[in-house]
C-alpha cells in the first residue's frame, strides 16, 4: 500500500485500486501524486498495490468484501485493517472502481447522510445506487461515515470526460464548491441476483423487469462469478 498524504489535516481521503485489475484508480493516483505538494487536505491511497502488479483483482480475497478487516490477517485483511485506521479523520472518502458492467459512472453509497449527499451533488450521474447494510458492512464505503465508491464503466474510465468526472468531484470536496441539485434516482440494492435467475434477453441496468420485480444493477460484471449483478426492489427520486 502507498500513501501520501498532502499539507495539512487529511480532508478528502481518495482511495485507488481497492481491486488491483482496475488500473484507473492507479492512473488518478498517479496524477494527484505530482500535485500533492501544493493542495491542502488530500490523502492519497494506492490500495491493492500487490494484486496491482500482478493485474489480479486480489492476492488472497477481495479487499472490498473485509472491512473492517485484521491486525494480524491475510493480505487483504491486513490492508483493510491499515486503510480504516488511516481514513479516521477524513471529512470524505472517495473509492474509484471500475467495472465491465454497461453503465457511465454510478455513485454507490452506504447511506444518504448529509456527507455522501454532498459527494453525489459534484456527481453527475442522474442514477444513485445505495446498497443495503447487509451487502456493505463488509466494504470500504460501509465502513466510513460518508464514502462513495465511483463506479466507472472500464471503457469510460479511458476517456478524458471520466477522468474530468474524478477530478471535478475531488477538486469540487477539497474547494468546497457545489453543483446545482438535480433529481436523482435512487436504487435501494438489497439483494444480488443469483446465477439460477433467469434474466430477459433485453436486460439492461436499471430498466425495470416486471417478471421479477427488480431494477438490475451491474449486469455482466465479469468479476462476479458465483451471482449475476445486483438488484433494487425500489427506486425513489431525491433532490441532490
Ligand atoms: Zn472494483
């Protein structure tokens, strides 16, 4: 794990490459490191650095599902274990993801508080995905009091707009500007949708499937081996 912290109290806490096989957080990253001298309030964290290397997504299991994690566990435990000591004090907590799933970029959060409700509003994302607290006790954003996993599609994380979108939101905590609230939808995920589920053809994130009575989210991840993406039974609008 790298960490580089700039002057000052750690405000904004990014975190890159809690998966080592999304090479984007790497590259935000790298760009924030050459800057970090001159913005007050940063704190930068290169997660996975060994399943980086490797181009793996782990090196004994996935970071993201053991928080809190252990002093004294395997490597992704261990990491865990460091990364919640090191974000105690952060304002905010940004955690850069991607995904093969055919989406842009979708703001997941753990809870609406006023904290993550601040983070979505640099978001332009109109979808919001919040994730019950059984599928987050055990990852980053459910761990912390106002975190937000960006979840960026991996071919749109390539493009100069999805690395506009990072920076806008970081810069945008650490200036303390804000953007015009817009409606968002907000899926409430409770659930995963297993591999016996048999899903229409035409099914697509966050499209409605009357047959099951579930809006799907993170279809075709190619991570997600023993489920097929998760589901939302509700969505609401919320001004953010
Ligand atoms: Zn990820």
């Amino acid at each position: 794990m790298k960490v580089i912290k700039a002057i000052g109290k750690a405000k904004v806490s990014v975190i890159c490459c809690v998966h080592g096989d999304e090479p984007f957080g790497a590259k935000v990253f790298e760009f924030y490191s050459s800057r970090v001298n001159k913005i007050e309030g940063l704190q930068l964290i290169l997660a996975n650095e060994e399943a980086l290397a490797k181009g793996d997504r782990f090196v004994d299991t996935d970071l993201n599902r053991c928080f809190p994690g252990k002093r004294e566990g395997n490597n992704e435990e261990r990491l865990a274990h460091s990364i919640i000591d090191l974000l105690q004090g952060s304002q905010y907590v940004i955690d850069v993801h991607t995904t093969t799933s055919d989406i842009a970029m979708t703001p997941i959060v753990a809870n609406l508080g006023a904290g993550v409700k601040r983070i979505i509003n640099l978001c332009t994302s109109v979808e919001v995905v919040e994730m019950d607290k059984g599928i987050t006790e055990i990852s980053l954003i459910g761990s912390v009091l106002s975190g937000v996993s960006l979840e960026f599609n991996e071919k749109y994380a390539k493009t100069d707009q999805a690395f506009e979108e990072v920076r806008s939101t970081i810069d945008g905590l650490l200036s303390r500007s804000s953007r015009n609230k817009i409606v968002r939808q907000i899926y409430q995920i409770d659930r995963i949708i297993s591999l016996d589920t048999v899903l229409p053809k035409d099914a697509v994130n966050f499209t409605y499937i009357k047959s099951l009575g579930i809006y799907p989210f993170l279809l075709g991840e190619k991570a997600y081996m023993d489920f097929q993406g998760f589901a939302a039974k509700k969505a609401r609008q919320l001004t953010i």
